[in-house]
C-alpha cells in the first residue's frame, strides 16, 4: 500500500484530498496541528492522524518519520496554509513559504518520493487573460498582495531545490463545490445583504470566473502524486466550462436564495476600488483571517477581470488516467441535492 503525508486534510481541499487518496488504496496519513481528532474519520490502512506543526522543521520532519515507518512514503501533498485576501505578510509567509522549505529538505533528503505543492492560478495576476498556458503566462504578483506573492516564492524554490521528478506544482482557480466555507459564503452573504447584483467595468459580470470544482482539484492533487506525467510540471486546474461572473452569482442564488430576485448593476471600477482599498486597509490593520465585508481589493480583482486560463494540460492528465473531469451541471446537482432543492 502507497502512504501519503497530506497537510491540511481538515479543510476544504485537504477532505476532498484525504478521501480521494483512501478512495484509490493508499494510506493517508493526516498532518494535524490543532483539529480535533473527530473531524476524521480515521480507519486502520486508510487514515490516520498525526500531530506535528507544518512550521516547525523538527516537529515536522519526527511527523514523517512515523508516517515513513516501515515503507517510505510515495508523496508528500502539501493543502495547508493561509488562502485569504487580507491580512499581515510575517502570517502568510509563516503559513505559505516556511513549511515548504522545510518540505523540500524532506524531499530533498529522500523523505518521500514526490512533493505535491497547492500553489493557485493567481499566481498569474489579476488582469484579462485569454487562455494562456502554464508555460506561456509569467508568475506576477501585480496586487502587491501576499498571498500570491508567497506562493510565487514557494514555486520557485521548489523548481530551485528539487529536481523535475520530485515535485508537481497544482494551480486551482476559484475552488467551489459541497463544503465550501469561505468562496461561496462569501458571495452569498453579499447577496443577502444587496437587492442587486453588482458588478464594477467593462465587463458588467460577463467575465469569466474560473471555477474549479473541489472534486477536480482532489483528483488532480492524486494525479500529480501518482503520474509520472506530472512530474516537474505545473498545472491549473480549471472547470471545462466557462462561468461567467454573474452566471455564477444566479446559480448561487437560485439554490440559497430562491425566493429572491435580483437585477444586474454596474458601477464604476474606480469606485470599487476606493471601497475594496478601505476594507483591505481596516482588515489588514485588524489583521483579519478575513475581510469584515466585501469586496476588498483583492475580490473586486477577481470577481471583475476576465480570467480565462487554459486547462488542457490538466485534460491530458485526466485521460492519461482514464478518467474525466466532474462538469458543473453535476455541481450543482449536488448542491441541489444537499439543500434538498
């Protein structure tokens, strides 16, 4: 049985991930620093938990030994870490580019087989993009914001520090699916709040919104771990589909909100900009996991540019494992399905 060291199994991502991994017969072996033991459910050859602080090089390097006891593990698939668009740069560098140094000495120590790193597709910026390629868009951090910044900084190490073979980097867009805490909650309480949709600029909501469904990236996550097409390789996953802003904005709130309804406006970019920049400000200044209400100026960003990113690399990865991507109409079945809707 393969063993795999997954940070960040008590998340959105990282739940998915675990049961993809138990799913096709490997041992998952759960890095936890705080979540309590009943938020998994652990079973003997599927799951299990240990405790270890990703930050802490010798707390996490006694973690893998364990895991690695016996047989060495086959992959390390690095979740965890701080994905907010507020908040103090010494956080997001403790939480998204310290682990990975000391993830990378692992691998590079032969700790494990293969480091699979969770980067994301606004590595690339936030601007208009027409289905640019992983090899073809350069990484840029144009919003000065430390999220991306310290995931452009952990990739680079990572193609510094490891050969090809020892690592796949996964770039998911915007994760969306059952579960979700954070993407969808977010947009929902806007519209609970608002009688309209708004949108800021010239795309007046027709902008693409790259969503990823979570069910994608988990597969993608074991692709990258178990293919040896993925190695030294980066990937964005990326929905089929293409959803635009407010498209996704209605099908929200036709499952959570199907009582209301609501017209599209459009207001000035500027002007969003000077809300987003004084709730970015205050959320940074109170150094808030997240802003106190949206947009701040990283959301208006994404939710207003035109963020269409080719995923044929990730098509090619599916077929090469015989599999397929999960669409969006299957979804929003299933949140349907959830709400009883």
């Amino acid at each position: 049985m393969k063993k795999v060291l997954l940070t960040g199994a008590a998340g959105f991502i990282g739940g998915y991930t675990a049961r993809e991994f138990a799913s096709r017969g490997w041992h998952v072996f759960a890095l936890e620093h705080k979540t309590p033991f009943a938020k998994f459910d652990a079973r003997p050859g599927a799951l299990s938990v240990l405790r270890g602080d990703a930050s802490d090089e010798s707390s996490l390097r006694a973690a893998v030994n364990a895991a690695a006891a016996g047989t060495p593990l086959a992959a390390i698939v690095h979740c965890a870490g701080r994905a907010s668009d507020v908040g103090r740069r010494k956080e997001f560098r403790r939480t998204n580019y310290e682990p990975v140094k000391h993830f990378v000495r692992l691998t590079r120590d032969k700790a494990a087989g293969r480091l699979v790193f969770v980067s994301t597709t606004d590595v690339y910026g936030m601007r208009d993009f027409s289905r640019g390629t992983e090899d073809e868009l350069p990484l840029e951090d144009n919003t000065g914001n430390p999220y991306p910044e310290y995931k452009i900084k952990a990739e680079e190490l990572i193609r510094r520090e490891l050969p090809p073979e020892k690592f796949s980097i996964i770039r998911p867009a915007a994760v969306w699916g059952a579960g979700d805490r954070t993407f969808a909650p977010r947009i929902l309480g806007f519209l609970r709040m608002s009688p309209w949709i708004i949108h800021f600029g010239k795309w007046r909501g027709a902008n693409r919104w790259p969503l990823a469904h979570v069910r994608n990236v988990a597969a993608a996550l074991f692709l990258a771990a178990a293919l040896p097409e993925a190695a030294g390789r980066a990937i964005n996953v990326i929905d089929d589909e293409i959803t635009s802003a407010d498209e996704f904005y209605r099908i929200l709130a036709g499952i959570y909100l199907p009582g209301k309804n609501f017209k599209s406006i459009t207001l000035p970019f500027p002007a969003g900009k000077i809300l987003g920049g004084a709730v970015t400000a205050v959320s940074n200044l109170l150094n808030l996991k997240h802003p106190f209400m949206d947009p701040s100026l990283y959301a208006l960003y994404s939710a207003n540019c035109g963020l269409d990113f080719d995923n044929t690399r990730l098509k090619g990865l599916f077929q090469a494992a015989g599999r397929r991507l999960f669409t969006r109409e299957e979804g929003v079945r299933e949140l349907r399905d959830l709400r009883g809707a």
